[in-house]
C-alpha cells in the first residue's frame, strides 16, 4: 500500500474546484438569456417613441408656416413714386420753371385757322351730284320727250321737288349736280311734261297769275322784280336753290312782294 501525502490529496480536490468553477463562470447568467423576440419588440417600441416625437415637434410647425398670413411675406412698399412726387413739388415751389422776359421783348401775334363744318344737307347735296354724275343725268329736253310723270298735279309736282332738297345752288345749272332758281323749277316741272324757259321773266309770262288765297302747294313763286323764283309750299313757305353757297331747302319767304303762277292750267 503506498503512502499518500497530504499534498496529493489536497491538490486534487482543488482541480475539481477550480475545473467546476470555471464551468460555472462560463455558464451565461439568467439575465443574459434575453429571448431575440423580446429584444427586437423593444426596439421597435423605442422607434416608435422616437418616431412620435419627431412628428410632434415638426408637424406643428409646418401648419404654423402654412397658417402664416400673406403679408408676413410681402415685400417692403416702394416709396419711390412718393419720393419722386416729393421730389416735383419740390421742384415747382423753388419757381424752377420761372422764365425771365425782357420787357422790350416783342410781343408775337396770335392767329386761329378758319375752319368750317360740313352741315348735313351739304353732304346730300354732294351725294346726289355724285349719284347723278355717276349715273348720267337725265336732261329737261329727255324729260319733255319721255315724262314720267305724264299725269300733271300738284301734290305730285311739291314730292318731285322734295327729291332734290340738298343739291348746291350752281349758277345756270339745271340738273341734280347743281340748280339754279328757275333751272330748279323748269326741271321739276319737266318731268310732268310741262316745258319752261330757263329765267324767271320766261317762266313768270307762261304761268296764270292766281290769288294768294287760291295758291296751293306746287304753285310757283316769283318775286315782284323778277329776281327770283321757287315751288310755292303753302303757309309763307318756298321751295327753292337759293343762291351761291346755298342748297335746294324748305324755306320761309322772307317777302311780301311776290306773286303766284299756276301751270298746267
């Protein structure tokens, strides 16, 4: 039988310790055995946490800048055009615009164009001649041959003569581009068949003298001293060219030395 020490059977005793100790140390603790799900549920609840945060502080403030009002982003108002107005009235009161005159500085003349307005019977007037230049008049010596009016009256003759109110008195004229007194009436009368001369003192000695009282419209004017002649209208009225310058109208008699002839009687 051999002899054991003490110090064989102390040392191993103290292996098995130490062995079984540095099993136990090596051992994960309780605490250390988190589970993986555990572990990744936690973290997604620390996300949200984050996540609800920044939504909290960053939301708000976007509405708060959408919620600004329109001025809080307008531009400073331009004073220029006040200044500049400033600026002018200024410029007037320190007298800027005076302009010193000599007083022996000869004084201009001062002097207006003459003008005139184009009434509207001129402008009918100027119609008609044109139309009957344009369209060939028909003369009084055509009228005879042809009348287009072969039923002679009166109130026919007074209708025929308010055609032509607006043609320009032309001296010797006798058709639309221009009459004269008695060219007037020999060509109205024309048309009825009836022939004149062309002067007052041929057509005052063709004509039958009548009353005033008898006289009708379409009855012919003369004036006493044969100056002048024109379509009787009734009620102090004539129709006539009255001189240069002047055009075929409805006018008052502006005389009481006149007389009246018929024709066609």
């Amino acid at each position: 039988m051999a002899n054991v020490g003490p110090e064989t059977r102390t040392t191993a005793p103290l292996q098995l310790e130490n062995t079984e100790v540095e099993k136990f140390s090596s051992h994960p603790s309780p605490a250390d055995e988190v589970p993986e799900a555990f572990s990744s549920t936690r973290a997604k609840r620390r996300s949200s946490v984050l996540s609800l945060a920044v939504t909290a502080v960053i939301v708000p403030g976007l509405f708060a800048t959408v919620a600004l009002p329109a001025y809080a982003f307008a531009p400073p108002p331009d004073t220029s055009s006040v200044e500049a107005a400033e600026a002018l009235q200024e410029f007037k009161e320190t007298d800027a615009q005076s302009v010193l005159v000599s007083a022996n500085a000869p004084a201009g003349s001062v002097t207006r164009d003459a003008f005139s307005t184009t009434s509207a019977a001129e402008m009918r007037a100027a119609a008609l001649a044109t139309a009957a230049a344009s369209a060939g008049t028909t003369t009084v010596a055509s009228y005879l041959a042809n009348p287009p009016y072969p039923n002679f009256s009166l109130d026919a003759v007074v209708s025929v003569g308010l055609q032509y109110q607006g043609v320009p008195y032309v001296f010797g004229g006798a058709d639309p581009s221009g009459f004269d007194c008695s060219g007037f009436v020999m060509y109205v009368y024309a048309q009825f068949g009836v022939g004149l001369p062309h002067g007052v003192g041929g057509q005052s000695s063709l004509g039958t003298v009548i009353d005033e009282s008898a006289a009708l419209p379409g009855d012919v004017v003369i004036l006493s001293d044969g100056s002048h002649d024109g379509i009787y209208m009734g009620g102090g009225m004539i129709l006539d060219a009255p001189q240069p310058g002047g055009v075929v109208s409805v006018r008052p008699l502006w005389t009481s030395s006149y007389y009246i002839v018929r024709f066609g009687i």
